[in-house]
C-alpha cells in the first residue's frame, strides 16, 4: 500500500554496512517525525526542504518512492526518475538528441562518398571487423561536426540577409546594363 506524506525535511542520515551505504531521510509532519529509507540511493534533498513523495511501510519500516519525491509547490526535486514521474520534459536535451540523429543520418552518405572515392583509405584495410570500425569512427566524426556547426555557429540570419540584398542589387545592376531603354529596341527585336 502506498501512502502520500507532506512536510519539511529535519534530518538526514547514512548509514555504513558491509554491503554498501544506505540512506534515510528524516521528515518533520504535523503529527511529527518520521524516518523514511530511501536504500542505496541517497535522496535529492537538504535539510529544511518541503518535501512531498509517497511512501510505503513494512516490517523493516517506511520507504521512500524517490520517484515520486517533489517540492510542496509541485516541481519535481532534480532526479531523472522525479522528473519522469512528475511528467515533465527536458525539452532541450530532446532537442539534442534528434539533431544529433539528423546528423547521423545525414554524415552516413557523405562517409560512403568519401570511402568509395578513396579519400578515407577505409578500402585500403584488410580485415572487415577492421573496415566497419574505421566507417563507424569516421561517421561519428563527421556526425560531431555537423552538429557542431547546428549548435556553436552563431546566428548568421542578418549577415546573409545583407549579403543577398547586395547580390540582388548587383543582378539589378547587371540586368539594366544589358536591357536597352525601349526607344533603342528595334522592330524585329534586335538592339
């Protein structure tokens, strides 16, 4: 059976065993304090923190559910297993990862043009393990790159903007030198 506790964190203890370090989180509640154990995993909170998590009790005591462990105001306590519980998403940690698949994807035929054309010297080892070894490290290095070109070049949007207001005008340039006024065309649309 599962229950939920509220309250403020008073104490927090470890405990050193022959099979390792096991935590436990003391919580200050209305109907006072309570001893909770959390295992080999230390929970991810300090004293005086308000605290709400559920919990489930045994012989051997009360255990924490650190997943479910968040602040009073509702936002989870930082843990990977909180944040899940708690639904939230690291949207840009997800961002990441599928621009890094992008790029995977993308590095793949430039590293079979490059190893066809002989410019990685892939072809050149002789044993297959070898060649599948050096392909994935040379994908990886060019999936770095790529990405790298994604998150660590700054914005360039107004330089190329200028830059392709300056080629229009020079093809507006060009053009009238080569367009004759209509004065100067002749009937059969020679000039």
């Amino acid at each position: 059976m599962s229950n939920i506790i509220v309250g403020t964190v008073a104490a927090m203890s470890a405990k050193e065993l022959s099979s390792g370090t096991y935590y436990s989180v003391c919580v200050k509640t209305d109907s006072g304090d309570l001893w909770f154990r959390t295992g080999k995993k230390q929970a991810p909170c300090q004293k005086g923190n308000r605290v709400k998590f559920s919990f489930t009790e045994d012989k051997y005591g009360k255990h924490m559910d650190l997943a479910s462990l968040q602040s009073k105001e509702g936002e989870a306590v930082e843990t990977k297993a909180a944040g899940k519980a708690a639904g939230k998403t690291d949207w840009d940690a997800k961002d990441k990862k599928i621009t890094y698949m992008a790029v995977l994807k993308e590095a793949t035929p430039i590293v079979m043009a490059a190893t066809e054309l002989g410019y990685l010297g892939i072809a050149k080892s002789k044993k297959p393990a070898e060649k599948y070894e050096l392909f994935l490290e040379q994908i990886k290095a060019v999936a770095d790159e790529l990405y790298k070109t994604v998150f660590e070049v700054p914005d360039r949007h107004d330089e190329i903007m200028a830059s392709a207001e300056e080629l229009e005008a020079e093809f507006d340039t060009n053009m009238s030198d080569e367009v004759p006024p209509e004065d100067e065309v002749e009937e059969d649309g020679e000039w």
